[in-house]
C-alpha cells in the first residue's frame, strides 16, 4: 500500500483540530473572525501531501498513475466520512437540523478532496523524492 490509512485520518484530525485552535485563539486575542471553508479543506491537503513524502521516503519507487487515483479515492472516503462525522457532532450537540445546503457543501467538499488527494499525494511525494537525492 502506498499510504497509511491511520496515518493519513490522525493528521488529517490533528490539523483540523489545530486549526480550529488557531482560529480560535486569533478571534480571541484580535475579535476578528477567520472562519472559512479553508479549516475543512486544508486538513486534507496536508494529510496527502505527508503520505506522499512519506512514501517517497521510503525510496519506493514512483506509483503509478491508477495506484495514486485508487489512493486518492480511499483518502477521500476517510476524509469525508471525518467531515460528515464532524458536521453530524455540530449539528446534534448544536440542536440543528440536518440541511440541503450542508449536504450539498459535503458532496462538494468530497469531491474536491478527491482531486486535491491526488495533486497533493503527487506533490508530496515529488518533494520527498527530491529530499531523498
């Protein structure tokens, strides 16, 4: 296997988690709020990019194209299955109700995660090879 699924869900977690700590010590400290789509997405970009270096690390050779995308699909389900995990936590312990609008922003995060898992993995991975050398 190319990527580490546990790997790739804890830091995908743990820059989420990170994230909404650093947002929210900025809202504290200036009262302005920087909440944005970005806390959702950038996780996982980081998460990809790593298992990418990782695997270049390893000095493994190059996978291929079909191997990335099979990867890229599998990060894409953990991802968002961790997001809608997330939004369903929100929105009970919030009282809300599940809206058209929050799907249709989980279908929409799914499948640029989908893209972004694989240009991300590419690019990690392009970068750790060249750490490798």
């Amino acid at each position: 296997m190319i990527w580490s699924p546990a790997r790739y869900a804890a830091t995908f977690v743990l820059t989420a988690l990170g994230a909404i700590i650093l947002i929210a010590l900025v809202i504290m400290a200036t009262g302005i709020n920087l909440g944005s789509a970005a806390v959702q997405f950038i996780p996982a970009i980081f998460a990809a990019m790593i298992e990418g270096q990782r695997y270049a690390k390893s000095g493994a050779d190059a996978p291929s194209g079909p191997a990335m995308w099979r990867a890229a699909a599998a990060m894409t389900g953990i991802a968002t299955g961790l997001l809608m995990l997330w939004t369903w936590t929100q929105l009970t312990l919030g009282g809300l109700a599940i809206t058209g609008t929050m799907l249709v922003q989980v279908v929409a995060l799914g499948i640029l995660y989908f893209f972004a898992n694989r240009w991300f993995f590419q690019m990690g991975y392009n970068a750790g090879s060249k750490r490798a050398r």
